[in-house]
C-alpha cells in the first residue's frame, strides 16, 4: 500500500488533480521539485512503501530530474505524476505544455506514460503502482492533463495485487553453491539491496556460515553489514585497479545486491585477481547485463542469501578482519583539536555525544574515508546510514526529511544527522523549511571549508592545473539556516561543538551548525 502522503510544490497544471484534496492523505509542501523528489525518496526507504510524487509540467519534471537518477539508481518506488495541458490545446503545443511527455523522464523510470483518455487514469495509476512495487522496485511516472479531472467515467474498481520478490532458480542456486563449496578462499560483496530487502540478519548468518570476509561494495548508498562485525573487511575503492588488488588473494567473489561494480574515476588495472571467478545475486537483469565480469543469478537478496545457505558447507576457524584503526566502536574517549581542525577530528568530536540509535545521511564526498574511521562512520544497525546513489549533489539533505518524517509516523524517533559538505549544501538548502514546518528531528553537520574538496582531490589526482571554479567563499550557512527557520550555530572550538551537538540531539527540532575545517585536500584512491 502507498503511504498515504503526497509530496509536492503544485503549479497550475495541478491544481486540479489537488482539487478536494482528500482528509486521509497529507500534501508535504517542497519549495523546489528536486527537494520534492528526495523527500519522497527518504519517505519511501524509511516507510518502505511507495510514494506520491506530484510536480508542474515540464518546468517541475526538468527540475526534478537530478534526483529521479537518484531514486531510480536507489531504487525507491515513487509514483511521480505532473500535470499536462488541456487536452484540447495539446496539438498546437501552449505555454506549459509538456511536449513529447512520455519521453522527458527516460531513461531514468521504469514507465512513463500519459492515458490515451481521461477514463484510463485509474487504471494506468493501477499499473503504475504495480510497476513501481515489483523488483527491480523504483520510480515511475505519469503525464496528467489537467482537464482529465473534470470528465465522467464508469466506477470500475481496477485494484489488483502483485508479486514483489523474485525467488532464485534452485538449478542455479545448486550451481553457485557447488562453486562456493569448492572454493579455497571466498568473499563476499554485499550491496544496497540486501539492506533494501530487509536482508541484513541473512547476511550476517550466510557470512558466519560461511566465514568469508565481507566487503561493501563501492560507492554503496546503504550499509548492508555491521561495520562492527569481525568479518567485515572494509568498503571496495571505485577504480578498476584499485579494487581488484583489495581482493586479491581470493579465489572466488560473491557479490549480493551490489552493481559489480561502482567504479570512478578511471583506474586501469585487471577486473579481478588472476583464476578468481565472481557469482553475482541481483534483482535486476539490467545490472546483470551491464556486468563486465562474473555469471549471474537474477533474484531478491535475501531468499537467495536463504536459499544457498541450505547448500553451503560451514567452514569452521573465522578469521577476524576488522583492520587496525577500526575497534574502538565503544571507546569515549574525549578531545580537544585546535581550530581549524580536520573533518576527521570533527567526527571524533561527534562520535563523543551520539546516542545509540540515529540515522545518518552522507553527502560530504570528499570526507568519505575519514567519516569511515570514526564511531559515528561506522553503521553497526541496520536502516541507519543513505548516500546518493548516483554522486550528484542536492539529495542528502532533502532525503533527510523524508527519513525524519518516516521516524516520526513509526514512532521510532531516531534522530537524522546529516553530514554534508558547504558546497553541496548550496544545491537543496530549501529542504531545511519543509522539516522545520514539519517538526521534524534533523541536525544538518556543516563543514565548511570553503571549496570544492572532491574536485580538488581529483584534479590532484589527475595532475589536473588551473582549474577554476573549485572555491566557494563568502556563504553565511548560518544566516540560509535561519532564514529557513532552522535553530543554528557556528562552531569553532571542540567544546562547542560538543555543545552545539549534544544540544540538538536532546532539544529535538531543526539545527543547523556550521563547521569551519581546515583546507587540506586528501588524495583519494
């Protein structure tokens, strides 16, 4: 069933679709439509379930797109509709027609269409959401003439149901099993479809069975194993070369959930380590497909982790593979670091007044790595850690809104951290005035430090001169959090970020705190 929420920012064209609007469903107002798209996004992974997406014609749709590459790639069933004009308009093309409809959102939805006729909405809503539901699970949409509303059509009730999980072949089960039984030093690769499928619990008892090292996969915008667990060895780097050397040593891959793989920037070196044979586990063809090694089993996450868990032998002797640096998940230790001090000792600072449960949403890329090596970077709970699927900017702190407002409705109530970088704060800050107007629980961690990290990073590593565009200063985050209603503070020093921190965990609300960090552009593999 659909949430039973709208997320929107309504246009002409719309106005009659939102015409009477229903008591027992809620509008969440965005002020722009690629907000629109992420909210409804962090909604539909925090609820599980599908969600309304209403935005203006072609404008709204054009906004939008950034974040439908991210919900498709997310795989987060939404269900976007926007208006169209009148029908009898259409043919000489007015002002806010949306022309060739159907075209506009592809390749990045399952199925884009617009009805022939006004009495085939109900029914291509109807299809629409049995699209949306079946795996691979992602976006759709739907092209709405805005005079459709207005015509009389037969009560025909097109309510159906549909399948959502694909089971795995047993023949093809039996073969991976037989490859994995006979290999002499497995791993696994554990991608975001295993956390989407609710598989985690699966995961854990496949790769205790099996006592494999577990990888993340690259670029992975949701934790599928405990970062704590002792057979967890760390996230793939996104290069050809580089990864393939991280797995050397292993005579069989088996990657589950994950596209094989993420990779950037472009690192040459061998896919895999010599006589090493990768299975790949997915739900969706289309990644199978695309995979430039490895066979595949096309099927949900977790009744395939079920399945060949039946099949494997238990080998005994675990191997620890938590790496140096990575223990002290428990520790408490308190410090004190000059101004201004590294994204890494910013996180140590933060690590001091986290709660046990919260969720954190990441869109800070230049500090992925040091993020990782801290308490609060190491995701030990399932549902507790989003990244943008698709490495664009702008999803993070919207999609936060829609996780926090999940919270809410669930009653789980986990606060939502979101660490993000000043640059990429500049592309949704507009996110901010729909969880104040909401109520929600979101502390947005801003580290400014005045420029383009990544792309800093990668020009070094690409030996890259001269370029322009990579600074960004004079932005007050500050004054853009207030202005959006949010509580703010500016911290410099480690006790007051403690402060500002332990304050916005315990005062609930919305804050925004702002963190100058040094400089220094770390090289990134």
């Amino acid at each position: 069933m659909c949430s039973g929420l709208i997320v929107g920012n309504p246009g002409s064209t719309e106005e009659t679709f939102l015409q009477n609007f229903p008591d027992d469903f809620q509008y969440i107002l965005a002020l722009h439509e690629s907000c629109v798209v992420a909210i409804a996004d962090g909604i539909a992974q925090g609820l599980k379930t599908p969600v309304l997406v209403n935005v203006h014609t072609n404008a709204g749709l054009g906004n939008a797109m950034g974040n439908i590459i991210t919900s498709y790639l997310s795989k987060s069933p939404l269900i976007i509709t926007a208006g169209q004009q009148t029908r009898s308009m259409l043919l000489c093309e007015p002002f806010l027609a949306n022309v060739q409809a159907e075209t506009l959102p592809r390749p990045w939805v399952k199925w884009s269409y617009e009805p022939k006729r006004p009495q085939d909405v109900p029914g291509a809503f109807m299809r629409a959401y049995a699209t949306a539901v079946q795996q691979p699970t992602g976006p759709v949409f739907l092209s709405l003439p805005m005079d459709d509303w207005d015509q009389t059509m037969d009560d025909i009730d097109v309510f159906r149901t549909t399948s959502t999980c694909i089971a795995p072949d047993p023949c093809r089960v039996a073969e991976f099993a037989e490859a994995i039984n006979r290999s002499a030093r497995p791993a696994v690769v554990y991608g975001g479809d295993v956390a989407r499928g609710n598989a985690w619990k699966e995961g854990i008892a496949f790769a205790e069975k099996l006592g494999a090292p577990v990888w993340q996969g690259p670029l992975s915008e949701r934790i599928s194993f405990p970062q704590d667990h002792p057979l967890f060895a760390g996230t793939l780097p996104p290069a050809i070369g580089p990864l393939g050397n991280a797995l050397h040593g292993h005579d069989l891959l088996l990657v589950v959930g994950a596209p094989v793989f993420r990779y950037y920037p472009w690192v040459p070196g061998e896919y895999l380590p010599s006589g090493a044979r990768l299975l790949h586990i997915t739900d969706d063809p289309y990644e199978a497909a695309k995979a430039v090694v490895g066979d595949s089993l096309i099927s949900d996450s977790g009744l395939a982790l079920v399945e060949l868990s039946k099949h494997i032998r238990r080998r005994d002797g675990t191997t620890t593979y938590v790496k140096a640096g990575k223990q002290d998940r428990g520790q408490s230790s308190i410090h004190d670091f000059p101004s201004p001090m590294t994204a890494r000792q910013l996180f140590a600072l933060l690590s001091e007044c986290i709660p046990e449960e919260y969720i954190v949403v990441s869109e800070s890329p230049s500090n992925m790595a040091e993020f990782s090596q801290t308490k609060i970077g190491r995701i030990t709970k399932p549902d507790s850690y989003y990244m943008t699927a698709s490495g664009g900017h702008g999803w993070g702190m919207p999609a936060a809104v829609g996780l926090a407002l999940a919270e809410k409705r669930t009653g789980k109530n986990r606060p939502v951290i979101v660490i993000v970088g000043d640059g990429s704060f500049q592309f949704s800050p507009q996110s901010i005035w729909t969880a104040v107007q909401l109520d929600l629980h979101v502390i947005y961690v801003v580290l400014k430090n005045e420029q383009y990290g990544i792309l800093k990073a990668f020009a070094s590593q690409e030996r890259l001169e001269n370029v322009p565009g990579l600074d960004i200063p004079g932005i007050d985050i500050v004054s853009l959090g207030k202005g959006y209603g949010a509580k703010t503070c500016r911290a410099e020093t480690s006790d007051r970020i403690r402060e500002c921190f332990s304050g916005a965990l315990s005062e609930r609300g919305v804050t925004v705190i702002e963190v100058p960090i040094g400089k220094n552009i770390l090289k990134h593999q």
